[in-house]
C-alpha cells in the first residue's frame, strides 16, 4: 500500500471525550471504538496485537522506537499475512485465504 494511502486508527477501548475524537478528525486519524458494553468488539484486533507483543515486541530489548516500528511492519507484512497460519481461518494465512474467497462467491 502506497504510504499516501495508509490511514493511522486510534483504538479505543472504552471511552473517548468528545474533544479527544474531535482531535482524532482533525488529524485524518479512523476512531475505533468498540460498543458500550461490547467487550468482543475488538476481540480480533486484540488477539492480533497479543500474538505480535508475544512474538515479536517481548523477547526484544529494542533499542529505538523506529527499529521496533520498522520490524512490526515487516513481521505482519512479511510473516504474519503471508505465511502464518490462522486457526481461525482453517490454519491458513490471511492471505491464502482471501486468494480462495473469490471462488466460495
């Protein structure tokens, strides 16, 4: 995805005043908020970021943030949708996965 196109998302958890979203707009930033009372909401997005702080940010003493950075975004460019396998997807990748979804339709 070409750097123009790419979009930050804040994830909320429980709550955001008003003027914090409104922060958010004015910065282009996509507000995700789970509903109130959900707590399955983000359940996905949590188990993804479980699973990079388990494998990747954990067992790493990073010496800068921008490394860090840098090597999350090739662990989910370059492992984690294309090659690791899912058990929520039928122990497939991310990937192999939506290549098959055309031929379900």
């Amino acid at each position: 995805m070409p750097a123009s196109a790419r979009r930050s998302v804040y994830l909320i958890d429980s709550y955001c005043s008003a003027d914090c979203q409104a922060e958010l707009r004015t910065r282009a930033i996509l507000i995700s908020m789970s509903d109130k009372g959900n707590r399955y909401d983000n359940s996905m997005v949590e188990t993804v970021f479980k699973t990079i702080k388990l494998e990747l940010i954990w067992p790493v003493a990073w010496q800068t943030r921008h490394r860090a950075e840098n090597a999350i975004a090739k662990y989910i460019d370059g492992f984690h949708n294309p090659v690791r396998r899912h058990s929520s997807l039928g122990f497939q990748s991310p990937i192999a996965f939506e290549r098959k979804a055309p031929e379900l339709s």
